[in-house]
C-alpha cells in the first residue's frame, strides 16, 4: 500500500479561510437543527467497526458521540434520509451563493483544491494502467468539480450521481454531467468511482460504499477523500474545532476508521496517505480566533517555533499518516 506526501503549499486563507467560515457554519448548524426537529433516530453503532457508540460532547448545542475502539465522531441524531437529502441539497446551494465564503475564493480553490485532486487521479489511474475509463462522481449537486473532471478529456466519460440516492436506492441511475451531454447506456457500471468528502455528509456511509462497490466493475477503483479525526488538528481541537459541523462533518472518521469501512464494503487498499499541508495552520488560526484556547506546552511551543519547524513538523505529520486531510484508493475485490 501506497503512503503520498505533498511539496504543495498554500495558506489556509485561500482555500478555507475561518473567518469567511462562520457564516456558512452558521448556516449549516442552524439548518441541521431544523431537521432535528422532525423524528430523529439516534445511532448506537460505529459504521466502521461496529463497536456501541459513546457520549462525547455537542457543537452548539447538536450532540456529537464517540467510537471507542477506532476513535471515529459522529452526529447522534439523525432525521429521516428524504430529510437528510433535503439539507444536504440545501446546504450544498448555499455554498454556491454570492454569500458564502466560498464565492470570493473560487479561483485558489480550483488551483489548491481541485486541480490536486484531479492530477492525484490523473497520476493513480497511469500507475494502475487504467486509461479513459468510465467515471462515477459521487456528490450532492451542484459540484464544483464535474466540470473540471470532463475539461480534462482524461475519462470516456463523467456520470455524476446523487449520494444519497445513491446509498439508499441500490438500483439508482446515473444522471449524465449535463456538460458531457451524453446518455447513460444500458451497463450501468464504471471503472473509476470518485467521492470527495461524501462519507463526512451522508447519514449511512457503509451504505453508500457497499453501493458504489455494486456499481464498480471488477477491479475498479475508487477515491475518496475525507477530514479524519485522527489528524493533528482534530486532535488537538477535538469539539472546538471550528471545522467540526453538521451536515459537512456528520462523521469524521480516524483514519483507521476509514480504511475498516473501506474494507468491508469489498475494497483493497491501493493507497491511503494524509497530504494534508494546513493542520498547523488552522490551530494556530483557533488560537488566534479563542487565545484562551487549552493547550499543551508542547503544542504551545510549536505554535511559537520558526516557520522551518513547523514546515517540518507538517512533513512528519504527512508521512506518519497523522494529518487530517485523506485520501484513500480502493480497488474493488
Ligand atoms: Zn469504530
């Protein structure tokens, strides 16, 4: 199995920048607790390990529970997923508005962001030996990446498919990316599957996984990536990291977590590394956002050594797998 790091830098201003930040949060935490005010079913089991989740602590007020063998967070409550479906539509327009954060930024994040994730595939597909296969991109529309993965001309073609249909509809079609312009043939399946944070949002993330599995070919691939909690950061901040919020991060898997889910749901791990490049960065921004912030004399001191240091620190973070950003490439058994 394959572990990347990354020479790539870029300041946490010009891809998630947490001033620009709060009012979408806000946004999406008080649309999370409208739903919650419909039937909510409470999770008991951990989706990656199935161990009885525990009690950790809230979000403004939105309980969050612990799993205490793979050390995974996720939301408690749980509404109906039509209603789930609902928000995560609702929130993914908002980040599309003139009003989030997101629409001041939208070049650095194509550049940093995106135009990363699309040379990882690029990269993994020529080492696999895979060319212009078909492409399954999981999401909830709109996506800010559909077009780039059909401006690439790298892939026969770009099926986008809803996540939530995806995972509670097995016999779900795919919806041709309205700029391929193509009609979905009769064989439903892909070579390539592609889910960019979606097992932070949907409500059953083995589901949506078992799912995609079904609509790979053998020995198809699939990249995910995902903020896990086993990352610096999280560590570190744990509930008062400002990136913790529902429906975004309804599950913030541990690292190990993920590739258990991965696992189960029938895939071999090609890759699983943590290119994160900002964990430093954003609990320096916490505690320049809350300077009362409790945190070690260790972490302290990192906060106040030189840039090269912390540069360094980063690095480690990267090979040792400890950084909160993942990426995971899995070929189906
Ligand atoms: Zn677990």
């Amino acid at each position: 199995m394959r572990s990347i790091q990354t020479s790539l830098a870029f300041p946490l201003s010009s891809v998630k920048p947490l001033e620009g930040l709060r009012q979408y949060r806000d946004f999406c935490l008080g649309a999370t607790r409208r739903v919650q005010q419909t039937a909510v079913r409470h999770r008991a089991r951990c989706a990656a390990c199935e161990s009885p989740l525990e009690a950790l602590g809230d979000v403004e007020g939105l309980d969050y529970l612990r799993c205490p063998t793979c050390s995974s967070t996720v939301l408690a409550g749980l509404p109906a997923s039509d209603e789930w479906a609902r928000l995560l539509a609702e929130v993914s327009r908002h980040r599309h508005s003139p009003q989030a954060f997101h629409a001041s930024i939208v070049n650095s994040r194509i550049e940093n962001v995106y135009a990363p994730k699309l040379e990882w595939i690029h990269s993994s597909l020529r080492l696999h030996g895979v060319r212009q296969p078909r492409l399954m991109e999981v999401a909830t529309l709109p996506s800010e990446f559909s077009p780039l993965l059909v401006k690439s001309g790298n892939f026969e073609d770009v099926l986008t498919v809803d996540e939530m249909v995806l995972a509670h509809d097995a016999g779900a079609a795919g919806i041709p990316s309205e700029a391929q312009g193509r009609r979905n043939g009769r064989d439903d399946r892909v070579r390539v599957a592609v889910l960019l944070e979606s097992l932070d949002r949907v409500d059953d993330p083995a589901a949506l996984l078992r799912a995609v599995a079904g609509r790979l070919s053998e020995g198809g691939l699939i990249f995910i990536t995902a903020l896990v909690w086993s990352g610096f950061d999280m560590a570190v901040l744990g509930l008062r990291s400002l990136y913790l919020y529902p429906p975004d991060r309804t599950n913030c898997f541990s690292l190990q977590g993920l590739e258990m889910l991965c696992d189960q749901a029938g895939f071999t791990l090609a890759e699983v590394s943590t290119p994160g490049v900002l964990d430093v960065e954003i609990v320096q921004a916490h505690v320049q956002d809350d300077p009362s912030l409790p945190l070690s004399v260790f972490e302290r001191r990192l906060l106040e050594a030189d840039g090269e240091t912390k540069e360094a620190f980063q690095s480690f973070l990267q090979e040792q797998r400890m950084s909160s950003f993942a990426r995971v490439v899995g070929r189906k058994r």
